[in-house]
C-alpha cells in the first residue's frame, strides 16, 4: 500500500509538471496586468476595420489563445488589452507564437516564435532608429539654413541621404526575403506612407511578392494605391473629368485642352497654392497665346464658394476654374491628390508629361515645348 502511494504521487507530480509545460498557440506574459483584465484577439475585416475574434483574461501575469484551426496562409491579428493603449501586431500561421507584454507601451511589445514576427521586430528597431537620425538632422539643417551655413548644410544633407539610403536598402532586402510572408506588404506599406519610395519601384517590389501574398489585404490595397498612383503617371493619358465654373457651367477637362494644358488643383485657403499663383499668372499671360491652357480646380469646401471666387479674381487666374466644392473631393481622388498645390502638364492629346513643377522649372518647359 506504501508503494501504491508512493507510484500515484509520483505520477501526480509528473502530470502536473506535463500541465505546467503545456504549450499554447500563443502564450502571453503580461508583467503588471492585473488579474482579470481581458485580452482580445482582433482582424481586420473587408473595410479595414477591427473586429475581434477571440478573447481570454490574463491570470497571474498570463494568458493564452489555443489554435482553433489550421491556416493555409499567414494572417495577421492584432492583440488589445483592457486598460492598455495602443495594440500589439502578431503574423500567424502554425507556429506557436509568445508575446511579452510592456502594458505601459503595448506597441514596444515583443513577439517571438516566427521568422516573419522577427523580420518585423527587426524592421520596427529599425525604423525607429532612422526616424530618430532623421529628426536630429532635420534639426541640424534648419540650423545651419538660419545661420547660412551652407558647408554645415551640405554636410547634414549627404548625411541625411546616406542613411535614407541605407534604411532604404535595407528594407527593400527585408521585402524581397520575405516576399511569401505579409511582412512584405507591411513594410512596403509604410515605405510608401513615408514616401521612401516611388509607384515605379514599390510596383517593382509588389510584384516579389509570392501570389499568396498578392492576395492578402494589405497588398491588395497596395495594388489599388499604386494603380491610381500609375493612372496619373507620366506618359498615362490624363483621366477626364468635369466640374462647375464660378458661373454654374459644366466644363469638361477634353473640352478645353490646349497645345499644353496645366491642371492647377489649388484651394483659397491654400497658403502655398496663392505664393505660386503669380508664377503661374506670369506663365499663363507669357504663353497663353502659342496654345498654354490652364484649368485649376478649387479643393474650397462647402460654403466656401465666395471665397473661391473672391480667390480667382484677386490672383487675377483668367482661366477655367471648376469646383465641386469638396475637400479632397472626386477630381482630387481620381489624380490621387493628397496634398496641394498639386499639377499634372498634358500635351495636346491629353497625355500626362510632367507633374508638380513650380516657379523657373515651369516657364523652362513651358518654353522648351511651345518654342
């Protein structure tokens, strides 16, 4: 009876050391949390927006999600936490994953058990060291502008480039080894956000990707911005479009081009826009004659047509104005205008040749096409 004892202790002992060691498709430690507090498991829907799909509690600084299904490709999942900001990022597919929660800093967070959660991890620290060389040479070059500084201002600027090309090369390497994970999209996602890298070559980088990968949300919102982004491009064919003048009249872009025509997207409240106007007068009057049209669409809000018009007349614009009296509205949203002033210069036959010049660089073209 003494070893039957001694048998059903040890095999006790040995059951809940094997429940202590017992694994879950992703672990947590939440240092700080309080017990109770309830940790959720949230995806982004069709229209991007969170919705959660699992949900458990943290106890003794820990919580746990059991898998409930295989997933044939990579997913991502964000964890939130009652009481904590922000949210954590995980990219999930069948490897176990663990999460080590800062609750202070939900977003500072640590994901381990996945090379795609590593790539990420490793981008993030990256990221952040190079926005942080960026500010202090940002500063430094403002300093150096103010006290006229050129050789300290050349100095920061090839500075400033060589680790933007740095931080560049190496994220567009991390796209290209990981093109069958979503991390690709993630990372291509916020080079173009911070405008590191034009349509031309994050089309270049969309296209690594593995076709699984293509068919993510991510990356296929991706391929929706950088279609418009190619619509507008130089060498495309400048969509149409049509909006009211100051009068009331419909005005159609194909209805009014010229030899070269200038689509002028500018707004009256637009500090810069009404700096540039004049340069723009200047070119209109000096080349208006040898087939120089210009059609300017106001972003002026609802309500604001009387300062639209007030605009075109003290800027002296005597040209095609439209509006449709919306900020950022349907005309912005078809040339994938997000800021202003914003142009796009056609040839005769309505094709894009340049876009965004200002002051000198207008009149030289200006001058090169029409004389």
């Amino acid at each position: 009876m003494k070893y039957a004892l001694i048998l059903f202790t040890f095999f006790a002992i040995n059951q809940c050391n094997e429940k202590a060691k017992e694994t879950h498709f992703i672990d947590g430690n939440a240092p700080g949390v309080a017990n109770g507090m309830r940790v959720y498991m949230n995806a982004l829907d069709e229209n991007g927006r969170s919705i959660p799909v699992d949900t458990n509690i943290v106890m003794n600084e820990k919580f746990f999600f059991d898998k409930k299904e295989e997933l044939e490709s990579e997913q991502m999942r964000f964890l939130t936490i009652d009481g904590s900001e922000g949210n954590i990022v995980l990219l999930i597919k069948n490897e176990n994953i663990q999460v080590n929660v800062k609750k202070d800093s939900l977003f500072a967070s640590e994901v381990t058990g996945s090379a795609s959660n590593k790539a990420l991890e490793d981008f993030k620290s990256k990221q952040a060291a190079y926005t942080v060389k960026a500010k202090s040479f940002n500063t430094q070059r403002s300093t150096a502008m103010k006290s006229q500084d050129v050789e300290s201002m050349t100095s920061v600027n090839n500075q400033w480039m060589a680790a933007e090309l740095d931080f560049k090369s190496y994220s567009t390497n991390l796209i290209t080894t990981n093109n069958k994970s979503i991390v690709a999209p993630m990372i291509l996602g916020e080079l173009l956000k911070n405008k590191l890298v034009d349509s031309k070559g994050a089309r270049e980088l969309y296209n690594t990707f593995d076709p699984s990968i293509q068919n993510s949300l991510m990356a296929t919102r991706i391929d929706m911005y950088l279609s418009k982004e190619e619509s507008v491009a130089i060498g495309a064919k400048a969509p149409d479009f049509e909006g009211a003048d100051p009068d009331g009249k419909m005005i159609k872009l194909n209805d009014v081009l010229g030899k070269v025509t200038l689509i002028d997207f500018w707004a009256s409240w637009c500090g810069p826009c009404r700096r540039e106007n004049p340069n723009v007068v200047a070119a209109y009057n000096k080349y208006h004659d040898k087939g120089f049209n210009i059609i300017s669409v106001s972003l002026d809000r609802k309500g604001g047509d009387k300062a639209w018009k007030a605009a075109i007349i003290k800027d002296k614009m005597d040209w095609n104005h439209v509006s449709r009296l919306q900020y950022f509205g349907p005309i912005a949203q078809l040339y994938n205008v997000s800021a202003i002033p914003s142009t796009f210069l056609l040839d005769e036959n309505g094709i894009i040749i340049e876009t965004n010049l200002r002051g000198q660089q207008l009149h030289d073209k200006l001058e090169e096409l029409l004389n």
